[in-house]
C-alpha cells in the first residue's frame, strides 16, 4: 500500500525521498552520485543501470573519473526532477551494495 503525500504541507516529496538516498546531492535539475569501485564493478554498475534506466525511458549519464564511476540523472536543458529519477537513484544505490560487497 502507498503512502498518500499531502499537498497541504508545502513538502517537496521527491527532496523528502531525495533525503533518505545519502551521498546523492541535487545539482540545480540534476541529480549527481560520485562512487568508489573499480573497473570491473565500474562495468557491473553500469550495465545493472542501464537495465533499469531502459525500463524506466531515464537516460543517465555515468562515465568513470579517476577510479570513480560518476552518475548523474536528469537532463541539463532545465526540466525538473521526476519521481523515475529519484527512483532510479534509489535502484542504483541497491545495485552498488550488491556489486561492491565483498564475500
């Protein structure tokens, strides 16, 4: 069952789940997530994003810097950040505990 947002509040729900993802931060209509791994799980990550960014018609732009994989969701030309964004940010943060865990 869903939770029901109250439009009452002034509560931005997309900043309130933006809140519970750590280490996303919000850069103006982007979303941006700089992660340590490398270049094997660089290449897990990716391909586990974008199954789910097809599935959800996101396009993210990940590209790998300096032993980081650097993500960053939304377009640049000034539309706002949708719910399949923050709810590809909280998929990605689930695909990198999985591809980073050590055994």
């Amino acid at each position: 069952m869903r939770a029901r947002r109250r439009r009452d509040t002034g509560s931005d729900y997309l900043s309130d789940a933006l809140a519970l993802l750590g280490g996303w931060t919000r850069d103006g209509v982007q979303l941006r997530r700089d992660l340590a791994c490398d270049d094997s799980q660089h290449a897990a990550l990716t391909e586990r994003i974008k199954v789910a960014a097809d599935t959800l018609h996101i396009r993210p732009s990940i590209r790998r810097i300096n032993g980081h994989t650097q993500i960053c969701l939304g377009s640049q030309d000034g539309t706002a950040i949708t719910d399949g964004e923050v709810t590809l940010a909280a998929r990605i943060e689930d695909f990198y505990r999985t591809v980073v865990e050590r055994p």
